[in-house]
C-alpha cells in the first residue's frame, strides 16, 4: 500500500473527515484531497503532520508498521566494541543533560 491510501486508510479508521484531519493536521482540505488521491506528493514536513494528527508514526505511514527503535538501537550497539559503547552511551548522557538545561 502507498503512502496516499495508508493515510486514507487510517484516516477512515479513525472515522474522521478529510476536513477533520486536514484541520487537525494544519493543511488545506484541498491539499489532504489531492495527497489521497495521489495527483500531489507529500513533503516529509507535511507527512509528519499528517502522522502526528493520525497520532501514528512516519514510519508506519510509509512501511505500514511501526519500526521498533530499540531492537534497531540493541542491533547496532552489538557491533560496537565496549570503548565505542561507553562512547556512545556518554554521549546519550549529556544530550540528556543538555535536554534539561535548556527545559530550565
């Protein structure tokens, strides 16, 4: 399935209107018409827009399945050598930290 009917698709199965989601989505009615039916693209701005108001991922928009970030995250970490973990998980650490400080 194409991203156009996926997100026609769940938009049905949530029982909302083109009109419904476009308001919820902050795009014309129009424009969510014109997606569905495949005569426009949809920027990844818009698609996640799109996503966050059908309250789904990109991902599952576009694949038709949620992506499990942690598995993927396990599956590389086990290709890492302990240094590189320690590295990384450092680094995770004071993205958090920063995170906080600007939250303040």
């Amino acid at each position: 399935m194409n991203i156009n009917n996926m997100i026609k698709s769940v938009r049905c199965a949530r029982r909302l209107s083109v009109k419904e989601l476009s308001q919820k989505a902050d795009i014309s009615t129009k424009f969510l018409y014109d997606i569905e039916a495949g005569k426009r693209g949809v920027s990844y701005i818009t698609l996640y827009k799109i996503a966050k108001a059908l309250n789904v991922t990109c991902d599952y928009l576009i694949l038709g399945e949620e992506r499990n970030l942690s598995n993927e995250l396990v599956s590389v970490l086990v290709q890492l050598d302990t240094k590189e973990q320690k590295l990384l998980y450092t680094m995770a650490l004071e993205i958090i930290k920063l995170r906080e400080s600007e939250v303040k």
